[in-house]
C-alpha cells in the first residue's frame, strides 16, 4: 500500500478500500506469495512508481495459493514502468503501463457426509 502521498490524494484515502477488505480477513494473492515486495502492476495518478492491483481471497481449507505474479514474469515485481521503453527491455511486448496479474488457485472438492 502507498505510504507517502502523491498527488492530492493523501495515502489513507487512496488506501482505504483494500484496507477495509484486509480488515475483512481478506489477504493479497500477490502478496502473500511475495511478502516483503512492493509490486507495481500499473502506473496511476496517485501514486509516484506506480500501484498493484488484487486479487483478493480468505483462506479456507479446500482453497491453496499456488502462484502469484506479474506477466512477464522473469522482470522482477518491482520495475518501475518507463514511457520509453515499457517494462523491460522489448518494448512491443511491455510498453503498455499495466501488467496483468495472473493467479492460480487449487481446489479441493468438499465431501459432504449424510
């Protein structure tokens, strides 16, 4: 989450809705196979190196993360975006300032006994 402000937004503000969902029992996909990691999946007008999106889950016994990243995912989470050359080092395949964040998930079939 942002901790210094940006723009007129302070960081309580633009933190607010993932920090309701947090105290929900809710945890970060992204962050929890990543702890200690400031990813940054897209740029945004709050924010001065950028923001990560979420996929947002509560554990339950039938539910394993397995993987959590940004796509491509050999550039570390925490690049920064540049307009001249995107995230990497083949701007046709990461000039676009948002990296899609994918996430696999098992799960196990629930057996209900009569």
């Amino acid at each position: 989450l942002e901790k210094e402000p940006s723009g007129r937004y302070p960081p309580e503000m633009v933190n607010r809705p993932v920090t309701m969902a947090f105290e929900q029992g809710f945890a970060s996909a992204l962050h929890a196979r990543h702890p200690g990691v400031r990813p940054i999946s897209h740029t945004c007008s709050y924010a001065q190196d950028g923001c990560a999106d979420y996929v947002l889950f509560r554990g339950h016994s039938g539910l394993q993360l397995q993987e959590a990243f940004l796509h491509p995912n050999d550039l570390p989470l925490d690049v920064p975006w540049s307009s001249s050359t995107g995230w990497g080092d083949d701007a046709q395949a990461t000039l676009s300032d948002h990296r899609p964040l994918v996430v696999d998930f098992s799960i196990a079939a629930a057996h209900n006994k009569l």
